[in-house]
C-alpha cells in the first residue's frame, strides 16, 4: 500500500499539463489616430433674408440681393468658385430677424376704421464664400487670418452705412478655418487607427494567455468630412477627393479617427494532467 501511494506522489509531481487552444470569447479594444494641419481655408457664411408681400415679390428680393452679395464677395477677393448659394427656405410663422415688423395697415368702414395686420412671405437663403490662407505656420496664419476678417467685416459695416437697407437683409458674416488632407492620407490615417486596436487587442490576448482570432467586427467614427467639387486650391486639385475638418480659431486643426474592434481569441484550455510513461519505483 505505501508503495501504490510513492507510485502516485511521483506521477503527480512529474507529469506534463497538455495545453490546447481552443475558441472561445471575444476581446473589445479601441484605436486612435490624429494628425494636425494648418488651415489652408478661411470660409464665410452669410444668411440672406428677406420677405415680400408675396411668394413672388420675396423671390424677386432674394435673387437680386444674392446678385449684390455675389459682388462684396468678389470685391473683397473671395475665389469665385467659392462662393455658393444654398436652397432657399421659407420661414413659416417666425418673425423678420434682419427686417422690421410688418406695418398695420388701415382700412375704413362707414365711420369705423379697423386696422389690419399685413400678411408678408419671409424667405432666406445662406451663402458661403473662400478664401485660400498663405501661411505656413501658425504665427502666420493668426496675423493673415485677423487681416482677412478684419477686411470683411469692415467691409460688411461700409454696406450698413452705405445702403442701411440691403445690409439689413444681411447677417454678420461668421467664420471658420479648414483644414484638408487628401484620400491617401485618409487611408493611412484609418490604418494607423486599426493597427493601433490590434495592437492592443493583441497585448490583452496575451495577458489572458490566449491567441488573438479573427476580426469579429469593426467600426470607425471621426471628425472629418468628405467634400468633391470643390475649387482648385494651391495644394488640392478640384478632381480629388479630400477630407476636411474645421475650426473657429486660427490655430491647426486636428484629425481623428477611432476605431472600436472585436476580435476573437483562442484562450487557453487545461486538460488533466498525463503521466510520464516511466516513474521511478523506490
């Protein structure tokens, strides 16, 4: 009996566990990739208001102040493929922002005078314009982007003395930067996001004592957009595809992209232990 039990104790003490990989589970990991670039950019955005005591006669207005605004914006050096008009919307049931309140007007009847509300169709519209920044790095882009703005907006105040009425249709011009990178850093931007979540999916496997599998699913999120058809810049050509990403500040603007991976894993499974094929016998 004590042999049979030294007999057991050694084939506990040297016998090999068999490791198997077998699949089961899933890793979740995330990725980041960013890239900052001076804006190349300064757009405008201008929203045309107006209204008519018809359909027609507020069309009629809409048309020809996008004309005028059409002229300010080349006059001020805008590119003329820049500058574009967006659909026209009819404001239902809100008041004028940029025009005065509809005027009462009286009608009699016998010797009683009852004053009517005129009925007016307010239309607007937004217009956007460009300009292409020269700087090159960031001192130089605040002083040509506060030059530029200034230039704008003291035009915009020369309209409101000049001719009160067309700029009441105007709103104050607001700003932003662009920046842009073409399709191919796109695409290497999203391949450093994704080698990023592998890697990292690839270091928890490792720390669970498992093997990394196959991609489960993949999703991507990022703050850019996606704009064709645009005029030709000093660094883009029209027929490229490019991304964008904006800003209010003079300042580079940043790229990012996240991806969000799952991936399965074969984790490590311990099957029971197996005897040495010889044990010594005392």
């Amino acid at each position: 009996m004590r042999q049979i039990l030294q007999i057991l104790l050694a084939s506990a003490m040297f016998s090999i566990p068999v490791v198997s990989r077998a699949h089961g589970g899933e890793i979740t990991t995330e990725g980041t990739a960013v890239v900052k670039v001076l804006p190349t950019v300064l757009r405008t955005q201008i929203t045309i208001q107006e209204r008519g005591t018809s359909a027609e006669d507020a069309m009629y207005k809409i048309v020809d102040n996008q004309r005028a605004l059409h002229e300010y914006l080349l006059s001020l050096g805008a590119n003329p493929r820049s500058i574009l008009f967006g659909e026209v919307s009819e404001i239902a049931g809100v008041k004028s922002k940029f025009s005065s309140a509809p005027k009462k007007q009286p009608r009699s009847f016998g010797s009683t005078t009852v004053v009517e509300r005129q009925e007016f169709v307010s239309f607007s519209v937004g217009g956007t314009a460009e300009w292409e920044l020269k700087a090159r790095n960031q001192q130089g882009l605040l002083v040509e982007f506060h030059v530029l703005k200034k230039r704008i907006i003291a035009a915009y105040n020369q309209v409101k003395n000049e001719n009160p009425k067309l700029a009441a249709s105007f709103s104050p011009p607001s700003f932003e930067l662009a920046g842009r990178i073409n399709n191919q850093k796109k695409m290497e931007l999203l391949q450093a996001a994704f080698d990023n979540a592998k890697s990292n999916a690839a270091k928890l496997a490792s720390v669970a004592d498992a093997e990394l599998g196959p991609l489960v699913k993949l999703n991507t999120t990022d703050n850019s957009r996606h704009v064709t058809n645009q005029p030709p810049t000093t660094e883009f050509n029209p027929q490229d595809n490019f991304w964008e990403a904006t800003s209010n500040k003079p300042a580079s603007v940043t790229f990012r992209i996240n991806v969000s991976t799952i991936f399965s894993i074969n984790h490590s499974a311990f099957k029971q232990p197996q005897p040495l094929s010889s044990v010594s016998q005392k």
